[in-house]
C-alpha cells in the first residue's frame, strides 16, 4: 500500500480529501495530515510517506520551506503542491524543489485521482529499477545460506574435501571454531500414528516447523549452536563448547536443552523427538565422528525401548554406528545421477560391513530399511516416488530375505538401477535445485509478498515454467505452498499464545485479517480465535 500525507491549512479540505481520494481503487492508504509546515515536518518524519499532498501558504512555516528542509534531509517520496497560489514564482520555485506536480485550487477529485495514479506509477517504476540494480546483491545474499547449509552438512556428514577444508572455512569462524572444543547431537522425529500417513509435502512443512521450534530454543540458550537438517527424520546440532567448561557440566546444560525441544515439540506440534549425544571432539574437522556416535546412541536407546529389534546391535559397536556419511554420499550422487560412484560408494560401504564377521542378518536388514527411508526422502523433491516404482509391500519381502553384506549391495544397486532409467529422471534431477530453492524462498521469505513472478526473476524461468516443475516434484501449485507454510507458522505463533491475531496475520504475511482468517478456517476448520482458546 502507498502511504499519503496530506497538508492543508484548511479543515475542510483535508476532511473532504480524506473523505473523496479513491485508497482502495489506487491501493494506497491515508497515514496522516498536519496544517502548517512545521507540524508537516513532524509527522512526515514519524509515518515516512510515499507521496506528501501540501498546500503553499500556511502559517508557521509554508509549503515551499518545508519542501525545501525535506529536500536537505533527502526526503525519497513525492510531493504534490495543491495550493491556491497559480503565481509563475511560486510555480518555478515548486519546480526548482522538484515536486511532481503544481495543482491549483480548486481542483476537481478526477484530476487530483489522475495526478496520484500517475505519481504512483513512477514510484512502481523507481521501485522496479532499485531493485532490478539490487539484484545481484540480492542473488549473492540468498546463495549464501544455502552455501553454508550444505557446508554445515558436510561437516556434520564427514564429507566435506579435508585438502581444502581449511580454505573453505571462513576466517571468522575458524578462529571461533578453532578456540572451542565441539560435540553433535542427533535428533531423530519418532513416527507415531500422527506422521504415519502423511503426504511427503506435509512432511515437509511438520520438519520446516520443528527446524522453528529448535532454532528459536538455540537462539535463547546456545546462539553460537547450528541445526543442520539431515534426510528424513534425521537432524543434528552442533554444539560449541568453550575449552575451560567441563564436559559434565557442557552435556549436563545440552540434555537440559534437549529436553526443552522436546517439550515444545510435543507441546506445539504433537510429536515426539529422540536426541542422542556424541562425544566432545577436539578439532572442527573430527565433529563428524561425534556425529555417528549420537546416532548410535540414539540406535541402542530406540532397541532398549522396542524389545522386537533385540539382537539387532552387533557385538562390534564400531559398525553398528549409523551409516549418516554413507547415506549423505549415496543420496547426493543418486539425485544427480551418478551412477558409478553410487555403485562405487555401495561396494566401499558394503567391503566395510563385509569385514566383519558380527554384523548380524537382522542389523543388515535395519540398515536395509533405513537407507531406504532416506532415499525416498531426498528423491521425492527430484519428482520421484520410490512407492510408485516399488511396492511397499514387495521391498519388505526382498527385506527380509537379505541376510549378508553383499546380498544388500547387490539389492541397493539393482533399486538404483531401476531409479536411474525410471521415466522422467533426467529431467526431474536437473529441476531438483530449482525446487529447493523455491522451498527455501517460500519458508524464508513468507512474511513477505511473495508471487512466481519474483521467483522467476530470481531463476530467469518463466512462471509457467516453474509451476509446472514445482507441482510435477510437490504435488500443488507454487502459491498452495505458501499459503501452507503460512497457515503452519500462524498455527504455531497461535498456539504460543503471545501474539493477537492481528499481529499473526502481519507476521505471515496478510495485510487484510478477514482474508487471513479465513484462509485459516479453510486449513484448519476453524477461526484462529477459536485454537487460541484450546
């Protein structure tokens, strides 16, 4: 909405024009009025204006040394001089302050209607322009998270190029990272008849709002701390002790914190969280060892409560260690289809597990089903829906007939066979990045107007396009996304009860609260007044 001012010594002309300008018709909104210059001065200071409607004379302090103090404080809006002086003086003077347009009273509202809708039209266009120059800036700005997000990852993962991981460091966090000791901690979504039948896209958005939650909790307590997503139900965070803290009292303060989540969790979203704790390394480049050791705790915490996976743990605990790089590897070479180092990260995996004599059928088969969670997770937003190419019910049986190593690497590589020559792989792997990075612009952005048309220019494809791609991998158009994500993160600012309901609908993104609420009713089957009362 473009914001106007009005000045006039007359009470009556700002009431009828207050009364007589179309806001509505010329989306645009009355944000104030004075009636002297200096008064003026005040209130374009306090509300900053779009455009400013002024007469010339008026007592105090008059129009054209009020313009002219604006024009010393670079003043960036418009100034349209509305006066009953049609004096040629006045007039080059007016246009010496370079106001965009000198109306004399009395004028009728069509003409003025006229005058505004062309005033705005040139700020639509200045506004393009600024940001059509701000759009490399733009473009490196957005980059940059997800540069460190996949960095975090491989760090994490243990898969980052160690000949260059100094380099890739950035200097400030070297010196940080460097100066403290570190340690993972793995969190694990627990599936519950909640999540069992959810849609991946649904998926999506409970795993977007528990990201949310932890953030929120790690800004409080450890701001220095970094979640990083992992696939499927699995995310990690990175701890960052100082070196004079003890390790008791540092895991003493993360289980602390890890409890806090997993309330919250099970408070605002219905689910429930496991974290396991890896051990306190000495070096950034080891953390990815702490890693495997907090799924590992979480792997024998999930066994000592299921007594039906009794005898899954090998005696050897080094191996019963989640294969969190090994699946990081075999996800990412999948999706981007390479196809001989899939088959060559299987075999090194499968000569590690093969080394072994206390791997068990029945931890071979554990490790079976959970490669598989994760391939279907990080494949769904290529458009690829493992369910659709193989049965759940068939991949179950094949399961529970793989009894060694190598029986689950030839298995692996004859479902990556058949992934890679599905109908349409190509060509949905090409668009995975286009579609993550709409993900990441809808959840990052949301509070903003968003519309296909700003990512397009952001991707140099044109809308259609992108709908197309967007809906082919997720299942719904671009816009249903958004609104998703809002009716999700309203959802969760209601129910943390802080907020009015006004104040929500402002914070993802809707001006006008009867739309908002009833957007919400559509979601939800109810006003978002009523589940502020639950």
């Amino acid at each position: 909405m473009w914001r106007i001012l009005i000045i006039d010594d007359d009470f009556q002309v700002l009431d009828g024009m207050r009364k007589s300008i179309p806001w509505e018709q010329l989306e645009a909104e009355w944000v104030g009025e004075a009636m002297d210059g200096e008064e003026g001065l005040a209130v374009i200071r306090e509300t900053n204006p779009d455009i400013v409607i002024t007469d010339i004379y008026m007592p105090v302090m008059n129009g054209l040394e009020m313009i002219e103090q604006l024009r010393n404080e670079r003043f960036p809006g418009e100034i349209v001089i509305l006066s009953g002086y049609s004096d040629f003086q006045y007039a080059r003077q007016a246009l010496r302050l370079q106001v965009s347009d000198y109306l004399s009273k009395p004028v009728t509202m069509e003409e003025l209607r006229a005058v505004l809708e062309r005033v705005i039209q040139e700020l639509e266009a200045r506004e393009l322009k600024e940001l059509e120059q701000e759009e490399i800036r733009r473009r490196l700005r957005m980059y940059e998270p997800f540069v460190q997000k996949e960095w975090l990852k491989a760090v994490v993962t243990g898969t980052f190029d160690r000949s260059v991981a100094d380099e890739s460091l950035k200097l400030s966090e070297k010196e940080y990272w460097s100066e403290r000791y570190h340690l993972v901690m793995g969190m694990e979504l627990a599936s519950t008849m909640r999540i069992s039948n959810l849609t991946l896209t649904d998926w999506n958005l409970f795993r977007f709002a528990l990201a949310n939650i932890v953030r929120e909790l790690l800004a409080d307590h450890w701001p220095e701390a970094e979640f990083v997503e992992l696939h499927s139900h699995h995310a990690a965070v990175i701890f960052h002790l100082k070196r004079d803290m003890s390790g008791e009292e540092a895991l003493r303060d993360i289980r602390r914190a890890a409890e806090r989540m997993a309330d919250c969790v099970r408070t605002y979203l219905k689910l429930e969280i496991r974290t396991g704790f890896g051990g306190i390394t000495d070096h950034w480049k080891e953390i990815s060892n702490s890693t495997e050791e907090a799924f590992l705790d979480l792997l024998q915490q999930t066994l000592v409560t299921d007594p039906a996976q009794s005898g899954v743990l090998p005696a050897d605990s080094k191996i019963a260690i989640r294969p969190i790089k090994f699946c990081q590897e075999l996800a990412e070479a999948i999706v981007y289809s390479k196809e001989e180092t899939t088959d060559a990260i299987v075999e090194s995996y499968v000569r590690q597990l093969g080394e072994t004599a206390s791997v068990s059928p029945a931890y071979v088969q554990y490790l079976c089903l959970e490669i598989w969670t994760i391939l279907a997770y990080s494949l769904y937003s290529t458009g690829i829906v493992l369910d659709e190419l193989f049965p759940e019910q068939t991949v179950s049986q094949e399961v529970s007939r793989i009894a060694t190593a190598g029986e689950l690497g030839r298995w692996l590589k004859e479902k990556i066979r058949v992934i890679s020559t599905s109908r349409g792989w190509s060509e949905n792997s090409r668009h995975k990045d286009t579609v993550e990075f709409m993900i990441q612009y809808a959840h990052s952005r949301y509070p903003e107007e968003i519309n296909l048309e700003d990512v397009s220019k952001q991707l140099y494809l044109s809308r259609n396009y992108l709908n197309q791609i967007f809906k082919k991998a997720m299942g719904e158009t671009f816009t249903n996304y958004v609104i998703r994500v809002r009716m999700e993160k309203a959802k969760a600012l209601l129910l943390e009860g802080r907020h009015m309901i006004y104040e929500i609908a402002e914070m993802v993104g809707y001006k006008n609260v009867p739309y908002f609420s009833s957007l919400f009713k559509k979601y939800y089957g109810m006003n978002p007044s009523e589940l502020g009362k639950k």
